[in-house]
C-alpha cells in the first residue's frame, strides 16, 4: 500500500498533471476531430482551419517558453515562421522530383525549416540577448520585419542547371521548364500541399515533449531563476546568456517547423502573411493561455482561431463579440480568487476520487 501511494503521489503532483493534462488534451481532441471528419460531421470551412490552428498552436508554444518561461518578450515570432515556411517550400519542390511521396517530404521540409530558424535564432540572439525589456522587443520586431522585406525582394527556382537565387528580377532567369519557388511579392505559387492534421498533431505533441522536458530539467530551473532575479542567479554560477539563448533558440527553431507545416498546407503564400500583426496574434494566444501554461496556450490557440469562425453570422457584430470575449478571458485568466477556487475545486474532487 505504501508503494502505491507512492506512485499516485509521483503523478498527482503539479507538475505531471499539467503535462498529463496538455497530452491528454490533444490526443482527444485529435480523435474527436477524426471521427467528425470520417462521419462527414465537419464542414469543410472548419477542415480547411484544422492544419492552421496546429501551426498556431506549435509557434504559441514556442512563444509561451520565450515569453512565459524565459521571461524575454518577443515579437519576431512570425518572422521565425516565415523562415520556416519558406525554406519548407523551397526544400519541397526541390525534393518533388526525387521523392513523390508527400509524407518523407513534408517531415523533411519541416526538419530544414526548424533548423534554418533555429540558425536565425542563434544568430539573432547573440547581440539581442544583450537587452532587455521594451529594447529587446522592438529589436525582435525590426527583425520579423526584415525577414519579411528579404522574402518579398526574393527570387528563387530551380531548373536543370540547378538552383537560382537572386533580388533583383531583371537579372534572374530559368531555363524552359524551370520551376519557380519564390517569385518576390508574389510569394510561393503554385505549391504541392501535402500537410495534414495527422502530422500537424504529431508536431504539437513533439513541441510539448521539447518544451516540457525542457522546462523541467536543469537547463530549465536555470531559465527560471535567470527570469525571476538575474543578479542571484548570476552569483550562483548560472550563465544567464547560453540559459536564454537555449530558450530562444528552440522558441525559434518551433516556430520554424510550425511555418513549414502551414506554407506546405497552401498552394500561394505570400511574405506579407507573417507581419507584425500575426506575432501580436500569437502573443495574445499565449497571454491569455497563462504565461507557462501549455495546456492554457493551447485553449486559447483553438478558441480564437474559432471563435471568429462561429461568429461569422452575426457580420456586423461579429468582431464586437469578440474583443468582448477576450476581455472577459484576460480577466477571469487575470483574477487571483476565480484561479484559487477554480483550482481548490478540482484539488477537491481529485482528493475524493483518491
């Protein structure tokens, strides 16, 4: 008896119910989603959001370890998307020729475009991760609008003489029968979609793996104690730069894999989807989640993404709605006695159940 209530004491902890709790979360909803989809219960404006909102989930998650966990606000999370996503395109067409099936190269394309944004992370983080506050997110900001401006300037194909590069439009050329991937402002055209919902839930259970072991081993303790007081931390030995730095990167390198999941899912995508509207966007998912909760971020995510959706028929009321919803999320997420008694009462039901 006493080593099994050893065991139920291991696992009722905080912290294995929060993990317990956001797989749990996805895989039912996974298995909800696929039998509306095999009963044709789905309708096909809400298929079509499926593979989206696992892109949006992934990239929050990331933010949520930045932004929650590391405690550094970031604001160029769109532009680590946009990395992703366009890297994931280019390495699809560049790989249609030698592997036709759509599943090796969708895994391939999301491998390259996590870590093509892991790079830019690094690279970026390296004079970022020396400020701080309102300095380190306009800095993140200057660079999801960089990104944006080289990939709307940006020519990129391939023909039989191999790959072409260039920003300047007069000068680039194919040879009959090339294939353009990057065509500028025009963005990515006439591209295979080959995601899925399958493998977009395969990465949001990787993304919590990543994270939450993270979160929960040393590097992570080390992250925390750098974001709750830096002097301390620094007078125990902790490296305050390679602790953030790993937080950043891997938000990055999330970021770019859920990017190149959602450029494969479209057969045009343009740089001017990943602006500075939709880093604010997914920072709002996270902020009104709870600043590391996985399970919260993941709610939200799905909520806003819907809730506009549900509310398309009211028209003209429809946005009132819901800047009125999220109003009202901030605050009960906000309130420190609706959190407790909402927490007491399933601390109380787990107690009875046991």
């Amino acid at each position: 008896m006493k080593e099994k209530s050893s065991v139920f004491s291991r696992f009722g902890d905080k912290k294995n119910r929060g993990r317990l709790m956001s797989f749990a979360l996805v895989i039912i909803a996974y298995i909800a989603v696929e039998v509306l989809l095999k009963t044709g219960s789905l309708g096909s404006m809400f298929s079509s959001l499926l593979v989206p909102i696992t892109c949006y989930v992934v990239a929050a998650i990331g933010l949520n370890l930045n932004v929650g966990i590391s405690g550094e606000l970031n604001l160029g999370q769109a532009g680590f998307m946009s990395v992703g996503a366009f890297c994931g395109i280019c390495v699809s067409g560049i790989l249609a020729g030698s592997i036709t099936a759509g599943i090796p190269r969708l895994i391939i394309a999301i491998i390259c475009g996590a870590v093509l944004a892991a790079v830019f992370g690094f690279l970026i983080g390296i004079p970022v991760l020396k400020l701080q506050g309102d300095y380190l997110a306009i800095v993140t900001l200057a660079f999801g609008q960089i990104i944006k401006s080289i990939f709307m300037n940006a020519y990129i194909g391939i023909d039989t003489e191999g790959l072409h590069f260039s920003f300047v439009e007069s000068n680039f050329k194919l040879q009959p029968g090339g294939k353009m991937l990057l065509n500028g402002p025009m963005g990515a055209t006439g591209t295979q979609k080959i995601a899925n919902f399958t493998i977009g839930t395969v990465l949001v259970i990787v993304a919590l793996l990543v994270v939450y072991n993270l979160m929960f081993s040393r590097s992570g303790r080390a992250i925390m104690a750098a974001r709750d007081n830096r002097i301390a931390a620094e007078s125990v030995g902790i490296p305050i730069s390679r602790t953030k730095m790993l937080a950043f990167v891997t938000s990055a390198a999330l970021a770019g894999a859920a990017g190149a999941l959602y450029g494969l899912n479209y057969s045009t995508l343009v740089p001017n989807k990943f602006d500075f509207n939709t880093s604010i966007l997914i920072l709002v998912y996270v902020v009104l989640g709870g600043l590391g909760n996985m399970t919260g971020t993941i709610i939200s995510t799905v909520v806003l993404i819907l809730l506009p959706e549900l509310l398309r028929s009211l028209q003209d009321y429809r946005m009132l709605i819901y800047a009125v919803v999220l109003i009202l999320i901030m605050l009960v997420t906000n309130n420190e006695w609706l959190m407790t008694k909402w927490k007491s009462l399933f601390s109380g039901k787990a107690k009875g159940g046991a």
